[in-house]
C-alpha cells in the first residue's frame, strides 16, 4: 500500500492553523477587537486582520513564545 505523494489540503490547513493562528479575536471596531486581545494577555499588533462582510473586525495573533525561567 502506498501514500498519497501530495499531502491533502485539509492537512495543509490543519498544520498552519497549528503554527500560527492560535488566537482569533473579533471586535466591531479594530480598537475593540485590539482591546479584547489585551483582555486575553496578547499584546502588540496581530499578525493579520481583516473585516468580515457583516461589518466585524477579524485579528489574528501569533501563539506567544513561553519562555523558561
């Protein structure tokens, strides 16, 4: 039996979402959406945001670095 020599897309996905888009915060504004993700300990810009059609803001943050002590 073989493998597919292509991963699947749904894969592809499920790997970035993994990497980077641990949290997804939404506002009506992109101040409140900035303010909620204070609200969540994520400070700084997100790494991308966007408006969705129904008029809400979308940001999306990295997954912070854990540092030891």
């Amino acid at each position: 039996m073989s493998t597919a020599p292509v991963k699947s897309i749904i894969a592809d996905h499920l790997a970035e979402l993994d990497s980077y888009d641990a949290h997804v915060v939404v506002g009506k504004t992109p101040q409140a959406a900035l303010r909620a993700a204070e609200g969540l300990g994520l400070h700084g810009w997100p790494r991308s945001a966007s408006r969705e059609p129904g008029g809400l803001w979308v940001h999306r943050y990295t997954r912070p670095e854990v540092r030891h002590a």
